[in-house]
C-alpha cells in the first residue's frame, strides 16, 4: 500500500504542479499511515533524491527515450507499471494538461474511480471522499470513490507546496515502452518572461483596451509585477493577442494568486477559466461590469489613466 505521484517535468526539470501534488500525495500518506512514492518518466535534469523534502520517501524512474516526449498512451502503461511495483492504493496526477490526459486513461485501465479537479485532501473519516469543482467552478461535489485504487487529480494552485527536510530513495524501475504511435517531429515553444500556465501573477487584457497597439500598458505592469500576460477570447479572436493567452471556458484555466483584469466586462465564459484565482483586481470604466461582483478589488477608471499609473507606483515600490 502506499501513495503514488506522477511528477510531471518539462525540459526535464520538475514542475511546481508536481511539487503541490507531492505535498498533497505525502499529506494523504500521512492520513492513511503509509508511506508517499513518486514516479518520474524519461531523461531529467533535477536530482530526484532532493524531492524527499516534499515528503516522499521513493521515487520510481523509467529512464526511457522514448518517454521523453509527453504521449498519453506510453505514459498510461509506465504509470500502471509503477502502480503495480508500488502497490499503489491511491494515485494522485496533477489536473494540468498532461494530468487530464493520462488519469483518466489510467482510470479505465486500472478499472479504479477518478476524482479530477480536486481541491481539497480527502475525507477519510468514513470511506474516501473528495471535494472537487464542479460547473466552471460555481459549486462543489463531494465524491465518495470506492474502488480498490483511488486516483485524484488535483487542481493546480489548489494545495499548497510543503518542502521539509530529507531525502528519496532513487530507484530505476523496468517497463516495457513500446514506441509512441505518434512521433514529435518539431516543438514550437512559447517565448515569454513567465509561463501562463505556471505563473503566481497574471495580468490580463480585454477589448477595452481599443487595439493591440495598447497592448505595452498590459506588458509594462506584467514585467513590473513580474507576471505573465493573458487576455479575453475576443482579443485573441482579433488576433490582437496569440491564441495561447486566452483564458477562460474555451481557453486555458489559471489560478493564479493574483489575475489583474482590465478593460474585461467579466462574461461568465471568462470568469470560468480565471475565478479560481486567489485575488482579483478588476479595472473597468464602467461601475456595472460584471466582474466587479467576482473581485476581491475593483478600480472603477479608465484603464489608459490608471494602469500607467500602478505600473509607476509598483516599480517606485520596488526601487
Ligand atoms: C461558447 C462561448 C465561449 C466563450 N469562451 C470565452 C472564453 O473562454 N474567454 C473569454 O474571455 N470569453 C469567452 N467568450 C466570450 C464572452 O462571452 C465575452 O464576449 C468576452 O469575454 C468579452 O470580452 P471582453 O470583456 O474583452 O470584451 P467586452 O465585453 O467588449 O468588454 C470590454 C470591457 O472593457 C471596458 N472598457 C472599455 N473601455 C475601457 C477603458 N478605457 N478603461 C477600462 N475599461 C474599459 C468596458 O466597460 C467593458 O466592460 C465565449 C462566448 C461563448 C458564447
């Protein structure tokens, strides 16, 4: 018995996402008295031994090539290997883009029930169960989950990373990879100071902001706060920005601690991808715009006046 967590790497380091999955996976091991092992795919760069000060006490490598690009279907069978070598009860994946591909693979594969988008550890009082967003975020389900292998997939941003002392067992585990069916034959990487994906702050543009000439306002306080740069679907269907900055119900869901928003109504589509972020400033002219109801903060101005004006005080703040 023991808890297992798929550590997901990009250019072979460790991403945060997976450090929050082992706090949380070494958290449940911790609740259910057994012990929190890692299993890490393909060629990396970081020492896995040092993942021990997030709480797990193994981790298992299948140090093949052929996983060193992401594939859902390779990556399926290498993680139901180290299921097996590990006697994992409970499995916990990270609800990022490769975490929704492969757990629920995993899930029909191990015949065992998936809670995905989970946001809090589960109960244990009386059977296992998981609180999870359910509706864009509007509301919670609680799942019980009664199969034998359990497998969580926990929303980014949603359990906060615990590093302590110690150190990994570092254990190279056999599997038989068959070759990807699909090849990578170019990666075209997205250039900028700080990932969407990945990023604590986030500043974000609508159709208030008249053009993509105006776009330096957006940038300007995103390189102050050191923040990446996001905007609403009609800008990026106006090709004012590239389409991975969309964020919302069809495009990308962030939770950062911080989502500025400016010259962004707040249509319900949009509030689905960004109202898991911890504290939302919102800049608008208009004192009605929905998103006011939704922020933490609201700046009712035109944002040509305001943001120079905060990307000012910022950098004066930080000398
Ligand atoms: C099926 C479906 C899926 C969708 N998916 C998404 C999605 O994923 N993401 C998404 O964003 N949208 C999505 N939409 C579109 C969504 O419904 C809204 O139309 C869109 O979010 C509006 O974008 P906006 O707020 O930038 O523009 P607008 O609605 O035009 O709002 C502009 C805002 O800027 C303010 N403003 C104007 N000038 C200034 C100024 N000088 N200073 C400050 N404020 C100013 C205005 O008061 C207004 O509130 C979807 C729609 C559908 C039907």
């Amino acid at each position: 018995m023991s808890v297992l967590i798929f550590i997901d790497q990009a250019d072979g380091h460790v991403k945060k996402a997976s450090l929050e999955a082992l706090s949380y996976g070494a958290k449940i091991a911790e609740q259910t008295g057994t012990t929190a092992e890692g299993v890490v795919l393909g060629t990396t760069k970081d020492d896995l031994a040092a993942l021990g000060k997030y709480g797990v006490k193994k981790i298992h490598h299948i140090n093949k090539d052929t996983l060193d690009h992401f594939d859902a279907q390779a990556y399926t069978k290498a993680i139901a290997r180290a299921v097996e070598a590990s006697g994992a009860t409970v499995v916990v994946f990270s609800n990022n883009v490769d975490g929704k591909a492969i757990a629920p693979r995993l899930s029909a594969r191990l015949k065992a029930g998936l809670v995905a988008g989970a946001i809090a550890l589960p109960d244990t009082s009386n059977g296992f169960v998981v609180k999870k967003t359910v509706f864009s975020g509007k509301a919670f389900a609680n799942i019980a989950v009664a199969t034998p292998i359990k497998i969580i997939a926990l929303n980014p941003n949603a359990y906060a990373i615990k590093a302590g002392e110690g150190s990994a067992e570092v254990a190279a585990l056999d599997a038989t990879v068959e070759a990807p069916k699909t090849k990578v034959v170019s990666v075209n990487k997205v250039t900028g100071e700080v990932p969407l994906s990945e990023a604590e702050i986030v500043v974000s543009g609508g159709r208030g902001l008249k053009g993509p000439e105006n776009w330096g306002l957006v940038e300007d306080l995103a390189h102050a706060l050191h923040a990446a740069t996001a905007c609403s679907r009609p800008v990026a269907d106006a090709h004012w920005r590239p389409h991975h900055e969309h964020v919302g119900q069809t495009g990308l869901a962030i939770a950062p601690n911080l989502y500025i928003a400016i010259g962004i109504s707040g249509a319900i589509q949009h509030l689905a991808g960004v109202n898991r972020s911890k504290v939302i400033v919102v800049i608008n002219k208009d004192p009605e715009a929905p998103f006011f109801k939704a922020a933490d903060y609201g700046i009712v101005g035109d944002a040509f006046e305001v943001v120079p004006k905060i990307t000012e005080a910022i950098k004066k703040l930080k000398g």
